[in-house]
C-alpha cells in the first residue's frame, strides 16, 4: 500500500504545482505527503487507519478535490454517503476521527476551521449481533438458486463463521498462497494481526467450489490486482454482500439484521457459550487487547446476569 501512496505523489505532483502557481492546492497529494512524514512518529495501526480514511474519502470526493474546497458541507455529505452505503457507525464514526487526526496535521489547513463541529465521532453502543447456532442452521439449510448471487452470499458468510468470524475484508483479499498445508494463514487487513485457522471440512468444500483459474484470489470477489482498483472493488461487494445478507436473514426468519459483522459476533458469542477462554477467542478474533474482545461479549454477559438473578430468585421465592 506505501508504492501506491508514493505513486499517487509522482502522478500528482506536476498537476499540483500547476494548481500551487494558480494559488490552489489538491487535498489528495498533500494528504498522502502528510501521511509519510507521519509514518515514522506514529504507531502504524494509526498510519493504517489514515490510509484506510483518505481512501474512503478519496473514493466519494475524487483526487482532483481541491483544498480550498474541503469544507463542513463536503464533510457532511460524506457521512451521509457512508451512511447510505451501509457502514456502520462506529466505522463511520472511526474513519471520521482518523480524517479530523489528518486534516489537523496537514500544513496548509487552517487550523480555525470547523469541519466536524456537526459530526458525529463518539462511540455507539452496537445493538446485539449475534445470532444462535439453530439460525445458523436455517441460513446454512436455505434452498437458493444453485450458482446464484444469493448463494455466494450465504456461502461466504457461512465460511467467515467456519473461520473463526473472519472478517469480509480478509475473506475479499485472500490469497490462494495464504491457503496451505491445511491452514488458512492471513494478516488481519485492520490490526496486522497474524490469524491461522485450521481448514475444517465445511471451510475446504466451499473453497474448492468457488476457486477460479487465473486469478491469485480464493474467491470471485476481486478481480483487480492493483492495490487501489480492488479496494473500490472490495468496497462495492460488501454494499452488495450486506444488501444479499438482509434478503438471506429474512428468508431464514431471523428477526435480527444480518450483515458482515454477524457471523464474526455469533462465532465469538457462540464460542463463549461454550466456554471457551476469553484469551482464545481474543487471540482467534485477531484482537490486539482483551478489551476488544470483551464489546464483542458483553452482551452476553448481560444474558448471564439475567439468568443468574432469575435462579437466584427461583431459589427464594
């Protein structure tokens, strides 16, 4: 991802100095020669999630947008774009800080201006995504059109669960290479977290069905093999995935929201259930800190102070 960021510069550089000697400047390159100076003080997950930020952003204003342009109604219709494309608010809400961190940084922003005074950056408390392991069965058990966008769907979503809730991204980006000697083995697009999952039947069937010839991927998500092309690929098939997990879930007649995130939170909430350790299932998540793990479980601790107090009061009355 650092070639294509060096790239962006040589490519833009004569068209910015034009724009500098007309009194203008491109948000683009200046962001990206932001981003390097950055690279050695700061920790490189925040790098990654400024990387990630400006190419989010970047993908709905252009890399011709002008810096005297970048301003609280731009900011604004962004997050509305991200809403409606279906990101979550709380990775609305991330790409917004990471942006704001950014845009503070760069030299020639005025430091007086208020971009995201109407933004939201905070942290929402998610609703309950997991789902029981019965409605993993219905959703495995649905009759689709055999070859289908519907049940390349499903299938996929099925295989994030199989591999300990692999995240979407990771399942768009994998490798053929990264499956090998019985072991599925990435890095986590979001931490760098190394991850290896043993190849379980259900995993390995879904795997030979959708491997394709000619192309370095596992599965006919991204075709693309520059970096920045696949990631505008990677962001279109998960708008179309959630979309397809919508229709699946109310096919299965579950009441809950399916999306991406679900079958991560219910092998989590599920493994939990079945006790396995706190530390296992961080390790398996790709988290970086217990902590993380434990926004994933919470509610399930809720459920067990629940049904705790209901036997305690059993008890006595």
């Amino acid at each position: 991802m650092a070639n294509y960021f060096i790239q962006q510069i040589i490519n833009l550089f004569k068209r910015n100095k034009q724009d500098e000697d007309k009194g203008s400047k491109r948000f683009f390159p200046l962001a990206v020669e932001t981003i390097k100076t950055l690279a050695d003080v700061r920790a490189k997950s925040t790098i990654d999630n400024y990387k990630t930020a400006l190419r989010s952003f970047v993908h709905y204003a252009g890399d011709n947008l002008l810096l005297e342009s970048v301003d609280s109604h731009l900011i604004e219709g962004y997050q509305q774009w991200l809403v409606n494309n279906h990101v979550m608010h709380n990775t609305i809400s991330c790409y917004m800080r990471s942006l704001r961190s950014l845009i503070n940084q760069m030299p020639d922003v005025p430091k007086h201006l208020s971009l995201f005074d109407t933004i939201f950056t905070g942290k929402m408390r998610t609703d309950k995504r997991s789902i029981t392991l019965d409605e993993i069965v219905r959703i495995r058990n649905l009759q689709l059109p055999q070859r289908s966008s519907l049940t390349f769907s499903r299938d996929i979503f099925l295989f994030s669960f199989y591999a300990l809730g692999m995240p979407f991204v990771d399942i768009a980006f994998l490798q053929k290479s990264q499956v090998r000697d019985g072991y599925v083995i990435y890095h986590r697009h979001k931490t760098g977290q190394r991850i290896r999952v043993k190849v379980e039947p259900p995993m390995q069937h879904i795997i030979d069905f959708y491997t394709m010839q000619n192309t370095p991927y596992v599965f006919p998500i991204l075709y693309s093999r520059n970096k920045d092309q696949a990631m505008k690929e990677y962001e279109t098939a998960r708008s179309l995935y959630n979309r397809h997990l919508k229709k699946i879930g109310t096919m299965a007649g579950i009441q809950r929201t399916l999306t991406s995130y679900v079958a991560r939170h219910s092998w989590a909430s599920l493994a939990y259930h079945s006790n396995v350790d706190l530390s296992v299932i961080s390790k398996a998540l790709g988290h970086t800190s217990p902590n993380t793990t434990l926004t994933y479980i919470r509610e399930i601790d809720d459920e067990r102070i629940d049904q705790a107090n209901h036997r305690l009061l059993e008890g006595i009355t």
